[in-house]
C-alpha cells in the first residue's frame, strides 16, 4: 500500500471526529445547519463502501454519481435555508444539475469520474460561498465576532474544499483514463483538503454548543 493510498483512507476515516463532535452537541445544532450534519454520516458510509469494494478490485465509480446528487442537495439546502430563497429558486439550482450528473452517468455507463457533475457541483457551491461571505459583511448579520459563529466554520470548509479541488476534478476523468499512475498521486492534495474540511466542520460543531452557552448567558443576565 502507498502513501497515496494510505493518506486517502486516513482523509476518509477522518469524517468520525465532526461526526463524534456533532453527535454530542446535536440538541445545539441549529435547523439551518442540520443538514450538514446527517450529511457527514452519508459521507462515511459511501467512503466505507468505496474502499471496500476497491479493495475487491470491484469499480467503484458508480458511487461517485449517487453521492454528488446527495451531498449537492444537502449543502444546497443549507445555503437554501441561509439565503431564505424560496423552493421555486431551488428547483430552478437543482434542477439542470440533475440533468447534467444524470447525462454523464449515462454518457460514461457510470465506471468513469464524474469529472463534469462534480466540477459543477463545485462551481455552484463556491458561488454561493461567496455569496454568503458577501451578504454576511454586507448586512453584519452576525452581532458577535465572525469567528465565533458556527456557519462561518462550514462555509469555509466549503470553499476550501471545493475551490482547493476544483481544478482536480475537472481533470480527474482525463487522468484516469490517460495517466492511471499520476491519478492516485495527484489525489494526495484532494485528502490534504478533505482533512481539512473535515477539522473545520469539526470547530463548526464545537462552535454551536458555545454559541448556546452564551445566548442562554445573556437572556439569564436580562
């Protein structure tokens, strides 16, 4: 086993510690973020199910298609709930998404990367990261430090997740299909990011329960 396919089992694994953090703090999570939080138990049961049938030396490509669709609605609902848009905005995000992951799995017979569904997932999430960031100076909804509020801890890891793979993803397929050898190699920066968007999730959930602490402080106090 090689470095590469060591730090992509350890990226993987690393889901469990926003996934302990996050259980233990649930009750404080907050409507607008739970999706985020089931999201994360998804994410280890496709990435245990993956490793399991790569070391079968059975393809497991196909998963790929099925989790880009979850993992897009969840973190789109969480934006959805933040911007407060209405579903008719949402369908009208979604919707061509859809269709594009569905067009490459049937393009690809889903045993290649999902190099195009996944770029765009990508793309639209880093918009309405930014987004988000924007409308956060723009209005200072946010009355306490920005370091103190959970959600800014999730969108960063957000896009610092995609932004940081972006160009990978949009290769991927390429390079599986040209150069097999530089495709594991090149995915060490793609487990760097997935660590890191993980450790951020992690302060994210720590951050709720503190963010309880002090709101139920200040009505005591009044």
């Amino acid at each position: 086993m090689t470095v590469y396919h060591i730090a992509a089992y350890l990226s993987a694994v690393f889901v469990i510690l926003p996934i302990i953090i996050g259980r233990r703090n649930k009750k404080f999570i907050s409507p607008s973020i739970k999706p985020f939080y089931y999201l994360l138990y998804i994410s280890f049961s496709f990435d245990s199910l993956g490793i399991t049938l790569n070391e079968l030396k059975i393809n497991n490509m196909f998963l790929g298609y099925f989790f880009t669709v979850i993992e897009f609605t969840f973190l789109i609902t969480v934006y959805k709930r933040f911007f407060n848009i209405g579903d008719y905005l949402f369908y009208l995000i979604a919707g061509p998404f859809f269709l594009i992951v569905i067009g490459e799995g049937f393009y690809s017979r889903m045993y290649q990367y999902n190099s195009l569904s996944v770029a765009t997932e990508a793309a639209v999430l880093m918009m309405c990261g930014l987004l988000a960031f924007y409308r956060i100076m723009q209005t200072m909804m946010f009355e306490r430090d920005l370091l103190s509020e959970p959600f800014f801890y999730i969108n960063t890891a957000i896009l610092l997740y995609f932004a940081g793979d972006l160009f990978l993803f949009l290769i991927s397929s390429y390079l599986q299909t040209h150069s097999a050898k530089q495709f594991p190699e090149l995915y060490l920066f793609h487990s760097v990011f997935h660590v890191a968007y993980y450790i951020l999730i992690a302060f994210a959930f720590i951050r709720v329960k503190k963010d309880y602490l002090v709101s139920r402080y200040k009505l005591d106090v009044v």
